[in-house]
C-alpha cells in the first residue's frame, strides 16, 4: 500500500506542474505575441512617415514645377555662322531654373541637344536663372535652311516644357 501512496504522491506533483507549465507557457505566448505587435507597429509607423514625407516631396516638386516661367525673349538664326542663339528670361516664381534639353525642329526632322551652355546677358557663364535673371545659349545648326519655320523647345531640370517657333 505505500508503493501505492507513493505513487498517488508523484501522480499529484506531476499534474500540478502541468498546470503550472500550461500557465508559464500561456504567459511566454502572450509575452510572445505582444513583442511581434510592437514591432509591427513601429514598422507600420516608420513605413507611414516615410511614404508620407515621399508624397511631401513629390507634390512640392510639383508645385515648384508648375512655378517654373521660361519666357525666349528673341531667337536669331545666324546663317553665316550656322548659329542659333536662344534668349531666355525667367519670369517665374521659382529660383534655379536650369535647361537640361533642347529640342530644335519642324514636321520633318528634330535635333536634341543635352550639354547646353547657358550664359548670361554679359557672356559670363551660367549654371541657372533665378527669378527676374535673363540669360542665352548658342547651338550649332548647319542644317536649317533659310525663311523656313522651326520650333524650339526646351526642358528645364525639373522637367517643365517652353516651346517657341522661329523663322531662320
């Protein structure tokens, strides 16, 4: 009989920890679950300021772009020298107004110019024009023929268009 009460014994200690490990594992779970949360929280919150602070940027790059004004003051084909020279002045609202591309053409054909030289009016050289700055580029075009009509258009850094037509 005291093998019997011995074994009643263990039996009971055994099922206690039972319950106690359900209870340990219950609170491990739990802490568990609730580490996981926080850190997808704080993901989804520096996910959420990040795509916020892209669409602050996006949409003030946009409205700079729409402040962009490039007005060509004159355009004069040298035929002599196979030269067209562009006058430009920026009468926008927005500073740093650079011309990254320039497109010279008409229905037929077109020609693309990438590394412009923009100048200012006294021939110093110019990285860009601010508010109320005029300024020129010269471009080489042997091919234009004379009292045709041709456009130019230009596209500054930020990606706004101004076009105007000129007769060589």
């Amino acid at each position: 009989m005291t093998n019997h009460l011995n074994l009643r014994r263990v039996r009971k200690r055994v099922d206690g920890k039972r319950a106690v490990s359900v209870a340990i594992s219950s609170v491990i779970l739990t802490a568990a679950v609730i580490a996981v949360s926080f850190v997808v929280l704080f993901w989804a919150q520096y996910r959420s300021s990040a795509y916020n602070e892209q669409y602050s940027e996006a949409m003030n790059s946009d409205i700079t772009k729409l402040k962009e004004r490039l007005t060509f003051e004159y355009i004069f084909y040298n035929s002599s020298e196979s030269n067209l020279i562009v006058y430009l002045m920026n009468w926008g609202r927005v500073d740093n107004v650079t011309v990254q591309t320039v497109f010279v053409g008409n229905t037929t054909w077109f020609t693309t110019f990438s590394n412009i030289d923009l100048k200012f009016l006294n021939g110093t050289s110019a990285q860009d024009l601010d508010i109320g700055e005029e300024g020129y580029f010269l471009l080489y075009l042997p091919n234009l023929v004379l009292r045709k009509s041709y456009s130019v258009r230009v596209i500054t850094g930020r990606g706004s268009v101004f076009e105007s037509t000129f007769v060589a």
